[in-house]
C-alpha cells in the first residue's frame, strides 16, 4: 500500500491531505546553496579544513580560491540553464581580459564577473528573463557570503545561435577558436 495515502475515519483514503505541494524550479532555488557547494568544493580542492576557510580567503582575495569557486559556480549555472531551458546545446567557461595589463596589475583579483558562452538553438526572452534570475540571485547570495560590497553582476551570459557558430560571428568565434577555447561546462 502506498505510504501517502491516509484513510480517514470514514475509510475514504484522502491523497490530498499528505500530497505536497507541487513545486516549479525557479532562479532562487536553483541557485539555493550554489554558493555553499561552491565553498566546499574550493576547501577540498585548496585542503582546507573547512568551506569557512574557503570563505576567508575569497574574502582576502585569494586568486586560488576565487578561481575554484567560481568555477563551481560556473558549473551549477550551466547545468541549471540546461534543465530549466530546452533551446539550450551548451554552455561554456571562457576567460575574458579587457587588456593583458589588467592582469599583470592586480587589477581583476575578484575575476568577476562569470563569463559563460550560452550556445542555443535559438535566442528567447525567456532564456534572458531566466539568466537575469540567476543573476540577481547569485548577486544576492555573493554579497551576502563573501562581503558587503555592491555587486552589479556576477554572471555575463552571451548567448549564440547556430547561425552565429556557424559563420563564426561575434564571442561565437571562441567556440571553435585555436588558442583560447572555452571549457565546455554542460552539454545536451
């Protein structure tokens, strides 16, 4: 016999009573804990005690760190937009640098914000409706963990159709590139 199925005195077994809500993923709880398995992943990776250890060091500006985490973040967006949006082929890591000496100065410590190369079917406002969710989410949850700054962004989502790969248009160039490929993240 089923377990949610309950009879109440009358002998009439009433589901409606122990049947949970339904539930439709959104941004908030897709990205809910994102963050924390992104800490705990970055204390395995840096053999740190703890994910808190992981946290003080991104706070401290720990390239190392910040590298790890938001690698793992990285992962849990592309597999999020996967699931939650059917159009979707890929998504990518790629590295962005608006110029080499921004590197060599210190100047992007923070590597924010996240770079994902969105490869899709085709281009829909739901799919910019749903990174602009995750966004604002991941906002929220960063500031809160890693510090008071006011953050803009965390992720930057280009998306790219076939017709873009295909004639090698734009940031579409890079999925195909020689020297600077993106780290394909997921996959359909």
């Amino acid at each position: 016999m089923n377990s949610f199925l309950q009879q109440d005195r009358t002998g009439v077994k009433d589901l409606a009573a122990v049947t949970p809500p339904l539930h439709l993923p959104d941004a908030s709880s897709t990205i809910q804990g994102a963050l924390a398995k992104a800490l705990d992943y970055c204390a395995r990776k840096l053999n740190l005690l703890s994910p808190q250890e992981s946290l003080e060091k991104m706070r401290e500006g720990d390239g190392k760190a910040l590298e790890y985490c938001h690698y793992q973040l990285a992962l849990h967006v592309a597999e999020a937009l996967g699931a939650l949006d059917s159009h979707v082929r890929s998504v990518s890591l790629y590295e962005f640098e608006a110029t080499p000496e921004d590197r060599a100065f210190g100047e992007n410590s923070e590597s924010l914000p996240i770079h994902l190369l969105v490869w899709v079917d085709r281009k829909t406002s739901a799919l910019s409706a749903l990174v602009a969710a995750l966004d604002r989410a991941l906002v929220k949850d960063y500031a809160a963990m890693v510090g008071p700054r006011r953050l803009g962004h965390v992720l930057d989502v280009q998306v790219v159709d076939d017709k873009d790969v295909e004639g090698r248009r734009g940031i579409a160039a890079l999925l195909n590139s020689l020297h600077n490929r993106p780290i394909q993240l997921w996959k359909r």
